[in-house]
C-alpha cells in the first residue's frame, strides 16, 4: 500500500494542467511585450516630437476671463513661452492660477502644435464689502479684490459689521443674499444695501436710497417685498424714503422719513 501511495503522489500532471499553465504564462508575456513596447513607441514618439518646432511652446491664450485680465492669470502661471510644449507641469500652472482668490476652477490643457490654453471659471460677486478697498464677496463667502480700478460695483454693499469678513454678521448676510439671489431676483436687482449690526437687519433700495422698515424678515416678507416691487417699481419715486412693511400684508411707501417713522 505506503509503495503505491508513493507512485501515486509522484505521477506526474496531467497534460490539461500543463497546457493551462502554458497559456497563463503565454498571455502574461505577450501583455507584457505589448504593454513595454507602447511604452517605449510613446516615449520616443514624445522625444521627437519635443526635439522638433512643431511641439514647440510658443503662445498662451486664457480663456473664460470677463472681469480678470490675461496678465493676471498668466502672471499666477508663472510659464514663459518656449521650450517643449509637451513638458508643460499642466496640474501644477492650473493649481497656481486656481489659487488666484477670483478664480474658482482653472484648468490647463495643451492645444497642438503650440500653444498653451488655460481655462478659467471665475468667482461671481455677490456683494461688495464696504472699506478701503472695497472687496467683492461670493455666496460660498470668499473674499477677493476688485479685478482692476475703475470696475463698476453694480451688486449690493454690505455695510457695518456685515462688511467683516468671516465674522457671525457677514455669514448671516452672505447666506441671506444667496436666498434673496435665488428665489426674490426682483429684490436682489433693486438691493442697494444690507446692513447686519447684532440682531438688526436693514435693507435699501437702489431707488432713492430707501430703506425697507420691517419688524423680522422671514419668507412672508421677501415674498411681500418681491410682489410689490415687480408691480409697482414703474410707479416708484425717484425721492422715495422708505417703504414700510410693519403692518400685515401692507407696504406703505414715503417720500420723507423721520424718527417718529423708523418708531
């Protein structure tokens, strides 16, 4: 028996097992053949191409800017024409410029034979903090500079301790503009001014500088307010005062304010 046990442990594999294991190291050696081979076509492929003119890095074109300038984000790159166009760090220029405060996503890509393409995707303002100098805040609550001098602020001020940045007031303003934005976009075109100062709330409106006189702002009252603008803003004065939203469902517009009114 312990004989025949022997011969039967040292038989040798069957012609099945030889042949699969074959196959395995057959296709394991032809991937690898093929996965060196394109390996080594693309980097000589890239060597002459980056040896020839016709890969050379020779202009820089933005794209996507209305408010930043080409200089700005091309300064942020930090890439200067010449060279191979295909040695170009690509995440790197476009983490760079991403880094530019007014520049929410930035992307670098190369545009065949010689240029360089940086696409950008500008921060929208959605308020502008007041002080020296006055800043543009977005609805995510970044702060960035004026993208030059002379740019027009055509978005409402915030003022007073609203115009802090990351302080408790400009949150609460950011979050309520970014509702007022979304949902009441007759308000928001007609807001001047919001001002936070501890539990306070003060809106004005672009015309006449009047100021919005209410007890709380909650939905019921921007909804109010965004009704009566989109039917009576043609009937407006251009001397209006105040419009006064503490009594239900009425708005009071005036041309003169005085303490007894703000009362």
């Amino acid at each position: 028996m312990l004989k025949q046990s022997l011969r039967h442990q040292n038989h040798p594999r069957s012609g099945k097992e030889l042949s699969l294991g074959w196959k395995l190291g057959l296709t394991f050696l032809t991937l690898s053949i093929l996965v060196g081979g394109a390996l080594w076509l693309w980097k000589g492929v890239n060597t002459i191409i980056s040896a020839s003119s016709w890969g050379s890095f020779k202009s820089i074109k933005v794209e996507g800017i209305s408010r930043l300038t080409e200089d700005v984000v091309i300064k942020a790159a930090r890439v200067k024409c010449g060279g191979s166009l295909y040695k170009l760090p690509l995440d790197s220029i476009a983490a760079r410029v991403s880094a530019l405060p007014a520049v929410k996503t930035a992307r670098a890509r190369r545009r065949i034979p010689h240029q360089l393409a940086i696409q950008v995707e500008e921060r929208e303002p959605l308020a502008a903090l007041t002080g020296n100098p006055i800043r543009w805040v977005d609805r995510e609550g970044m702060v960035f500079s004026l993208a030059k001098d002379g740019e027009v602020v055509d978005k409402p001020f915030l003022t007073g301790a609203a115009a802090k940045p990351k302080t408790p007031e400009c949150k609460r303003a950011v979050a309520l503009l970014v509702r007022i934005k979304d949902d009441y976009p007759m308000l928001y075109d007609y807001l001047s001014e919001l001002s936070i100062e501890a539990k306070k709330v003060e809106l004005r409106l672009t015309r006449g500088g009047a100021v919005v006189l209410t007890k709380v702002w909650n939905e019921d009252r921007l909804e109010l307010l965004e009704l009566y603008l989109k039917e009576k803003s043609a009937e407006l004065p251009v001397d209006l005062r105040y419009l006064d939203m503490r009594c239900p469902n009425m708005i009071i517009a005036g041309t003169e304010i005085s303490q007894k009114v703000r009362k």
